[in-house]
C-alpha cells in the first residue's frame, strides 16, 4: 500500500499512550506506532503524558486528561480536530461526539471513519451520524450485528489487537485464577470470586475500582490477602506476569460487551479463558481449544476442573492469527483505501 498521511483523533480523558489505564487510547498509540513504522505519515491529537517520547507526532490538546470534558473543552478539541483534518487524507476518529462535528468532512471529500470504541445510543449526536452515513468500524461482529439490528449502517469490522511479543508465553501455570478488568456489577466480578471459592482455587483480582459500594459490599470482605487477592490497578509488566502464570482467566461479564481485551491478553500468554456466553466471548473464546464458553456459575465451576484439557499454545496461535497488532493495522489499511476509494469516484 502507497503512504498515506493519517490523523487519530484520541480521546482526552486519558494520556496517549496511556499512563496506567487506557484502552481506547491504547489502540490509538499501536495503530499510529505500526502505520508510522510501514512508511505512512501518522499523526495523533490526544494528551500526551510528560517525560513520554512516541514514535509518532502527538499534536497535545491538553496539559493532563479531562475525566468530565465540559463544553469549553469539546469545542476546544473539535475546533484543533478540524483545523488538522483538513492536512491529511484519512480522519480517523476514536471518540463519538467528536466525530458527530467532524462528519460533515465527507462534504469535502474526505476519508473519514469512526471507530466504536462503545456503542451508540439514541442521543443527538448518534442521530447525526447515522443521517449523514458516518462510515462506521465495529470492533467485534457482535457489536455489528446489535448495531444494525437498531438501523445503524456499518462500513466493516476490525479486532483490536495486540502487540503479541510483548505478553509473556508460560506452559507452567500456577495455583492461581485471576480476574483482569474494571470492578462493577457489569463485570460479574463477585461470581468469579463465587466460582472460585467453591472450586477450592486461589483467585488474584487485577484492575480499577469502578463501583466503590459495590466493591465495599461484596468484594472487600471477600479478600483475605490468602484466597482472594487484590493488588489493586497494577502496571504492565506485573499484570502480563500475573496472566502467565494463571491457570484461567475467569470473566463472567454480565452484559452484551462488544470487545473484551483482557481475554486476548490472557490468550496471548498461553492462558486460557472461562467466560460467559455474552457478546464477544462467543467470538473470542473457542469452546473447548482455548478456553470455555458457559452459561452460569454451576458451569464455570465445572468447567475449572477441566482446564488440563486446554492447550496453551493453541491460545497463544489463536490471538497470533486474529488478534496481533499487525492484523489490525492491516485490517485499517484496507479500510482506509475503501474510503479513499469512494472519496476519488
């Protein structure tokens, strides 16, 4: 593919790359570092973290995150969004209320995509671009298929991925299961620290409190330092360590989640998944090859006895065929020539 020049427009109530916790701002710095390494011209319009170098030039919008961004500070970044789109061919925006300003940008024969790092709703800003055919990028194909169920048009469907060297591959597991995202009901968190108990399994709890009375309440009592652990958010090397060597990741999410990260993660360092058949873990988990795909606690308990069965390294060449960092971005420079494609008929 030519070289094309590129502008990421991330999202703000995070540094990119991120400092700690970070998804869509995660992606954001992968996408830009892999296109700038093969030869397109990337920028990216975020806020950038102090004393941190990328590859890539970072355009800063803000000093540090805007957690609860106000009018001033979306008109700010709409405005800085604009006047650097017109300096590109591809717009490629990472945050939904930004890009309900910016897709009249197709008027002026530019390459624009929104990727849905969450999904729409019905507001105002979701009416817009469904109306004026934003061209949309769905991260899993259950997250297409809710969408147009609701009348939402998708322009195609790219997995995150991973930088797969980067996670640790390990045969030898531990006495452990481990539980990697945010703590709140939606998660189901409280039924992997069920599952466990009742399976006689040690269980290490990895991520950000993100419902306080609901982790004082059913959580907090739970951990013993011994059984249940909680080392709180910790940072990249501790958490793919922790991965490794777990002999399961348990996720029993309660709700349609379009894309679960940490599963492909948890993958790519050889360890298994046990999940709920909900939204993408249908898609992400192979019943039965690299993990297991179930329907209640009963189930997953049972299923924690069987994970002798799983081979590690067919999870670890599970995520090296769908889900490397180099399988994104050349799932993007397809997109990307689609839509520069229609821009020039």
């Amino acid at each position: 593919m030519r070289s094309i020049s590129i502008l990421h427009i991330s999202h703000i109530s995070n540094y990119t790359p991120p400092v700690g916790y970070g998804g869509i701002e995660l992606i954001v710095d992968l996408l830009a570092k892999h296109q700038r390494r093969k030869g397109h011209d990337v920028r990216v319009l975020g806020v950038k973290p102090l004393g941190i170098n990328t590859d890539y030039p970072l355009i800063p919008l803000f000093s540090k995150p805007v957690k609860k961004p106000r009018l001033h500070h979306k008109l700010y970044t709409t405005l800085r969004s604009l006047v650097n789109s017109l300096r590109v061919e591809v717009v490629h925006v990472h945050v939904q209320w930004v890009a309900s300003s910016l897709v009249f940008l197709k008027l002026l024969d530019k390459a624009i995509l929104l990727t849905l790092h969450a999904d729409l709703n019905n507001n105002l800003a979701s009416r817009i671009l469904k109306a004026l055919k934003m061209p949309l990028v769905a991260i899993s194909n259950t997250q297409k298929e809710r969408l147009e169920s609701r009348g939402f048009k998708i322009f195609d469907v790219a997995y995150h991925g991973i930088e797969v060297d980067k996670y640790p591959f390990s045969r030898n597991k531990e006495d452990y299961l481990v539980y990697l995202g945010r703590i709140d009901s939606s998660k189901g968190v409280h039924i992997a620290v069920r599952a466990s108990m009742r399976s006689g399994e040690k269980l290490v709890l990895i991520g950000p409190v993100a419902d306080q009375a609901y982790f004082n309440s059913l959580i907090r009592p739970l951990i013993d330092g011994k059984n249940i652990i909680y080392p709180g958010e910790v940072d990249f090397e501790t958490k793919v360590k922790a991965l490794s060597h777990a002999k399961a990741l348990i996720y029993p999410v309660q709700y349609e989640e379009f894309f679960g990260l940490a599963m492909v993660e948890a993958l790519a360092c050889g360890t298994p998944v046990i999940g709920f058949a909900k939204g993408s873990v249908r898609e992400i988990v192979k019943n039965g090859v690299t993990g297991f795909v179930v329907n209640n606690e009963d189930e997953m308990v049972e299923t924690i006895k069987k994970l002798h069965i799983i081979d590690p390294l067919a999870c670890r060449r599970d995520v090296e065929k769908k889900f490397s960092a180099e399988n994104m971005v050349k799932k993007y420079e397809e997109i990307y020539e689609k839509l520069l494609g229609n821009v020039r008929r």
